[in-house]
C-alpha cells in the first residue's frame, strides 16, 4: 500500500481503461487534495466520465491504481467504493423516479442499516432505524433547502431542484462514513442557464464547506469551472493535458489549443 | 357449496404465490418466468415428506416452504450475482422451471410423470391462516428498509448501486423470499388436491402468476393479490359459458393493457384509495 501524502486524499497512478481497441484512459496520473473542489475538464469523448466510472467501481481499470485516504479501491465494487466514502451524480440525472424525495435522500442511509429478520414482524429496532434515516435525511434536505419537497414524487421536481437532490442524496451516501468523503459531480450544469448555473455554483460551494466534503466537478461551463474550483485537472483523449490552479489553467497555451480555444482571453476581464 | 368453497380456496393458494412474484418483479424490477417451479419444489418437497415418512403437515409446510427458497439460491446465485438484464433473467429463470419439470418426471421419489397421490391436510384453516401470516410478513417486509431498497433497485439499479446498495444481495434476498412464499403455496396446494403432477408447473403457471402480477400492477401488494383470486375465480364462475370462458380470460387480459397499462393498483395499495391519496 502507497502511503498518500498528508494532503491527498484521493491518488490515481497510472489508470487505463480501453474498450475495444479504443483507449479510453491511458496512464492517467493525478492526486485530489483533501477540502476544496477539484475540476475535471476537457473535449467530449476525453474520458473524464470514464474517470469518474473507474473510481466509483463502475468499470475495473485495465492498468493502474486508485487509492482513497490510503484504501486500495481499485477492485471495490461500486457500492463498497460508496461505503469507503466516495459517492456521485450522473451526467444524465438518475433519481428514484417513482420514491418521494424524501425516501431518496433515505436509501443511501437504509443501504447501510441493520434490520434483517425483524423487518418482517416491524420490531421497535426496526422502527428506530427508520426514524433515524428519516431525520438524518430531513436534515440533509433542510440544508440544501429542499425540506418543502420531502414528500413530493421525485419526478415531479423540476430540472434545477431535480439536480439538487441528486447532490442531497450523494452528501448523504457519505453521512454514515467514517473519515473524509469525496463527492463526484459529472456535469451538474448541464441544460442550466447562467443564472441557474451560478445558482448552482454557490449551491455546490455552500454544500462543500457545509459538509466538509472533497468535490470533483466535471463540467463544461467553464465560468462555473472557473468559479468554484480550487484546482482543475485537464485531460485529452484519455490522457492528462495539464493541471494547476484555475489561473495558470486560463492561461496554458495547451489547453487554450486543446479545450478553451482563443475566445477564452474574453473572459480575462470578468 | 363445497364447490364454491373450493373455489376460494384454490384462489388463496394461487394468491399467496402471486404475492411472492409480486415481491420480485413487482418491487425489485425483475421478470420471472419461472416462479411457477417454486411452486412446484414447495408442493414435492412437502408432498414426499408426507407421502413417503407421513411427516406432519405442519413440519411439511414449512419445509416445503424452506426447499423453495434454498432453491433459488440454484438459480439465483449464477444469474444474479452476473447482473444479467431483466429480460435475460427471465429466460434463465424459464430454463430453471423446464429443467425441473423434467427432474420431477424422471425422479423416483417423485412418482415421476404420474405423480404424487398425497393426504388431503390443508383445509381452510391451515389456507387462511397460511395466507393472513404471508400477507403480514410481506407487508411489514416492504414497509421495512428493503422495500425501500428493493424499489430504489427496480427504479434505477445503476443508483442504487451508487447509493450504497450491494444489488446482487439484495437482489437474492428478494428472490429468495418471492420463493419461500410460492413454496408455502405449493404445499397448500398439493394437500389441498391431494394430487400432485410435474406439469402442474410448467411456463403455463409461471406466465398465470406473472400475469396476475402485472394486471394487478407493478409496485402493489393488493393488487395483484386481487388480480389473482378474480384469475381464479372467473374462469370457474364463467364455466355456464363454456367455450367463451377462456377468450373472456384473454379479453380482459387485453383490456387492462389497453386501458389500465399500469395495471389495476398500479404504484398504490387498496389503502391508498380509502385514505384518498391521489400519487
């Protein structure tokens, strides 16, 4: 086991993936440190969501190794990847259609409960758990100031509101985990308008520091990017392309070539 | 008015499988078309150990019920544990019903294609009783954490899995308890005919029971459990049609698809209706 550094929380070495003859991810190496919200950008078709999906145990890795505080995630199934701490959103928003909101919020919480037999007869023990997840995800949903939906049908959400209890519902896979959690977010933004998007912007910053949690972001509106993340990663085609701040990203001719194109120097003046 | 009796009976026998299937492809989102070998292995299981060592019905009933649910660990285990789709689950799940069919008629225990003459222990008693403890259970079961589990699963298995959930346990487990279910009603119906036979099992139950649960309605416990007992009962009470007795079956098979397609209690319980909670 790699002992990780003071700071990083998540390690990836050398991580490839391909499907076919198709190289997906090819030898990509970076290191999340712990607190802030870490950017994923690049060209569609560059891998990021492959990324994502590698981490979070989706799809096993041809090559190379993640670490989380030191765990060897590597062949974790996906729902021991969430239980050592790591949970996500989807680029295409995957709620619970047919549950209210509220039993959304619970399922990561009753994933992890104890109750076997004496679900069966509704002992008191039963009950008990039921009362906790139902409060713990109340304040969860509180917090991101969705409480007035809690016993709404989660397809009647609308777009925006929809996207916030998928973050409600990944902060509260991480609510029964001991030790850091890192939080995946594959492009919350997408189909938002400018406002909605810097709405969503402080909502993801508020809920970073709330929660204490480590975020990922992919994302496209660069502005978002810009705003919210402490440091940003960029690949191109399955391989990183550069890493840094969002400052010295803005300005790499590399990624100005690969990703930002000119149009980018605009934005300088913001 | 033994007939009638009868006739109600064998409802509540057929609604406790249905029950069972409802817990799997109802709440966890798999099809099954092969529940109808649960059936089968509850019926045999209980009906060698009363033919064969006169065990009492009431250590056979649940004994039926208990070789049921270890059988689908059989066919469990393998399918689910690949996360094979729905639709290759069913087919898998066929070729396990057929395979025992085929056991049954070749076994010696079993009596093979003759079949089992067995004691007539299940009275009304033990078939009430059998199906007031099912429902209970059930109830209190998908009211629990795996209800919500299960549901999180037949919605969207990629988030549930992303929620924590470990799919294949939960999965098997929902499975497992399905079958012990069809496997008490396949005691209560081999003592109930006192006669027992391998195609008495077949794809022909197995699409019965998926029928009454989808008619029913996905996602319902009463549902298809009211589903069932008018499956039953119609055909029986139709019988003065004669010939049409069974095209009306097909016809109002039709007819909830065209105009109920999520089924009669489709989402919602009968509760739900009393209390006036519109989902």
């Amino acid at each position: 086991m790699t002992a990780p550094g003071p700071t990083s929380l998540l390690e990836v070495r050398g991580l490839s993936r391909s499907f076919g003859g198709i190289r997906a991810v090819e030898a990509l190496s970076f290191d999340v440190a712990r607190g802030g919200i870490m950017g994923l950008i690049g060209p569609n078709g560059a891998g990021k969501t492959t990324v994502f999906n590698l981490i979070t145990g989706v799809y096993r890795p041809t090559a190379g190794t993640i670490f989380l505080n030191g765990i060897d995630l590597t062949k974790k199934r996906p729902h021991e990847v969430v239980r050592a701490g790591i949970a996500r959103t989807f680029q295409n928003i995957r709620l619970f259609n047919r549950m209210t909101c509220l039993e959304n919020v619970m399922t990561p919480l009753l994933a992890r409960g104890d109750a076997a037999l004496g679900a069966f007869f509704r002992t008191p023990f039963v009950r008990g758990e039921e009362r906790k997840a139902r409060e713990t995800a109340l304040a969860v949903m509180e917090d991101m100031g969705l409480a007035d939906t809690a016993y709404r049908l989660a397809s009647t959400l609308p777009y925006g509101l929809q996207r916030k209890l998928e973050i409600a519902r990944a902060l509260a896979c991480g609510l029964l985990v001991q030790g850091p959690r890192l939080v995946l977010l594959d492009e919350p933004a997408a189909g938002m308008n400018e406002a909605e998007t810097r709405e969503l912007g402080e909502v993801i910053l508020k809920t970073q520091k709330d929660f204490d949690v480590t975020m990922m972001l992919i994302e496209h509106h660069i502005n978002l990017v810009m705003n919210v993340c402490t440091r940003i990663v960029v690949m191109e085609r399955g391989t990183l392309l550069a890493e840094g701040s969002p400052h010295a990203i803005r300005s790499d001719e590399r990624v100005i070539a690969a990703y930002l194109g000119r149009k980018g120097k605009n934005e300088h003046g913001r | 008015m033994d007939y009638e009796i009868n006739v109600v009976m064998l409802a509540c026998i057929n609604m406790i499988a249905v029950l069972g299937l409802a817990v799997f492809t109802g709440f966890t989102g798999l099809f099954s078309l092969g529940h109808a070998a649960f059936v089968g292995i509850g019926a045999y299981a209980s009906g060698v150990l009363t033919y064969h060592w006169n065990v009492p019905f009431f250590f056979a009933l649940p004994a039926g019920m208990a070789a049921a649910g270890l059988s689908s660990l059989v066919i469990g285990i393998p399918t689910l544990r690949a996360k094979l789709r729905s639709d290759y689950f069913a087919i898998a799940i066929l070729g396990f019903g057929e395979a025992l069919r085929v056991c049954l008629e070749n076994l010696s225990i079993t009596n093979g294609a003759r079949g089992l003459s067995v004691n007539e222990f299940s009275g009304p008693g033990w078939i009430l009783g059998t199906l007031a403890l099912s429902l209970l259970a059930t109830r209190n079961f998908l009211k629990s954490r795996f209800g919500t589990l299960f549901v999180a699963i037949r919605e969207d298995p990629i988030a549930a899995e992303m929620a924590g959930i470990d799919l294949f346990k939960m999965r098997l487990l929902s499975l497992v308890v399905s079958a012990t279910l069809c496997g008490a009603s396949g005691a209560l119906l081999a003592h109930r005919l006192a006669f027992i036979q391998p195609v008495m099992f077949t794809l022909t139950q197995s699409t019965q029971l998926l029928a009454s649960v989808i008619a029913g309605g996905i996602g319902s416990v009463s549902g298809p459990v009211i589903v069932a007992f008018v499956f039953t009962a119609l055909p029986e009470m139709l019988r003065s049609l004669n010939m049409w007795r069974l095209p009306a079956y097909g016809l109002l098979l039709v007819l909830i698809m065209i105009y109920r397609p999520q089924g009669l209690l489709g989402y919602r319980e009968l509760s739900d209706l009393f209390r006036g909670r519109a989902r």
